[in-house]
C-alpha cells in the first residue's frame, strides 16, 4: 500500500508540485533528445554516446515521467530520474562544463532541480521502494 494517503495534506501538495516540477523539465527536454536537436546531439556527442545514449536516456527519462504519477510507483521514477540527472550533472561537471554552448548553465540548472526534487519525492515516499522500502 502506497504511504502516499499517510502523509500530511501539507506534505501531500509538496510530493505533487515536486513531481509536477520533475515530469514538466523531463518532458521538455525529451523533445530535443527525440527530435536530435543540435544541442542534445553536440552534449551526447562531447561524452561519447551518440545517439544511442540520447536516446536511452530520453527512454528512461520518459519511464521515469509516467512513473511518477503512478501511485504506489512514484518512488520508483524518482529513483529513475535521480539517477538520470546525477549522470547528467556528472558529465556536466567533468567534460561538459556548466554552460553548455552559451545556456548560461541553464541545463546544468535544469539537471539540479530535477535531482532536488527527484530526491525530495524518493525520501518523502521511500517506504514505497520494492523490497527495501519496507525496512525504510
């Protein structure tokens, strides 16, 4: 059973706009990885996975964005997108840089607020992980 009807209205609200916050950035940017915008191309192609880790990444990002408006199953595409965006931020800090073909940081940004929130909601629902969450 999902903890989701345990928590408090207030915390209710906040897993919900975390969520809503998460899948909107994840869904924006599937249309570049999708679609070979030049940016996704040059980023995947700077760390050596193009196109097969655009692509990959786009599947798993969209995974992840239907996953968190399944009750019970929010946790699972917080861990997905945490997961996703830590990769992101790793390769930005390492071979991409902060400010990727003149975005002022806007993707390096996007990628923090998409692992803030994505945290959020997998603490908040950690008790819904499988197998684990119960000793959560």
């Amino acid at each position: 059973m999902s903890t989701y009807a345990s928590l408090p209205c207030s915390l209710r609200v906040a897993s919900w706009a975390a969520r809503l916050i998460t899948v909107t950035i994840l869904l924006q940017t599937l249309f570049f990885k999708f679609t070979g915008a030049p940016e996704s191309v040059y980023i995947f192609t700077t760390v050596g996975q193009e196109p097969w880790g655009r692509y990959g990444s786009g599947v798993v990002e969209l995974i992840a964005s239907i996953l968190l408006f399944v009750p019970g199953l929010a946790v699972v595409g917080a861990l997905l997108a945490l997961g996703t965006m830590s990769g992101a931020i790793f390769f930005h800090l390492t071979k991409l840089g902060i400010a990727v073909q003149g975005d002022g940081g806007l993707l390096f940004g996007l990628a923090l607020v998409v692992w803030a929130c994505s945290a959020f909601v997998l603490c908040l629902h950690r008790r819904d992980l499988p197998v684990i969450g119960a000793k959560l």
